[in-house]
C-alpha cells in the first residue's frame, strides 16, 4: 500500500466514522424532540384552556 493509498484509506475511514456519529447525534435530538413533544401535549391536554380564557365568576 503506497501513501496515496494509505491516504485514501484513512479519508474514508475518517469519513465513515463522522457519518455515524453525525447519525447517532440526530437521532438521540429527534427522539428527545419527540419527547418533549409528547410532554407538551400531555400538559396542553390536562389543562385545555389554560392561558386561553378567564374564569370571571363569583
């Protein structure tokens, strides 16, 4: 295996290696958005008017 070989070896393996940890980060922030989606629906759905209206009554 010459250098440029040599080179062109690492290249890709450098390449492979940020490509699944860009992967691996993108996927751990859309299950964390997923989450906290479900946590603000759950919130919305317990409190329906919340922030939307005023009780006024005595």
């Amino acid at each position: 295996m010459n250098a440029v070989q040599l080179k062109q070896a690492v290249t890709i393996s450098l390449t492979k290696q940020v490509q699944e940890t860009a992967q691996a980060q993108a996927s751990i922030m859309l299950e964390g958005f997923a989450k906290t989606q479900q946590n603000i629906q759950a919130a919305q759905a317990s409190h329906p008017s919340l922030g939307k209206t005023i009780d006024i009554r005595a």
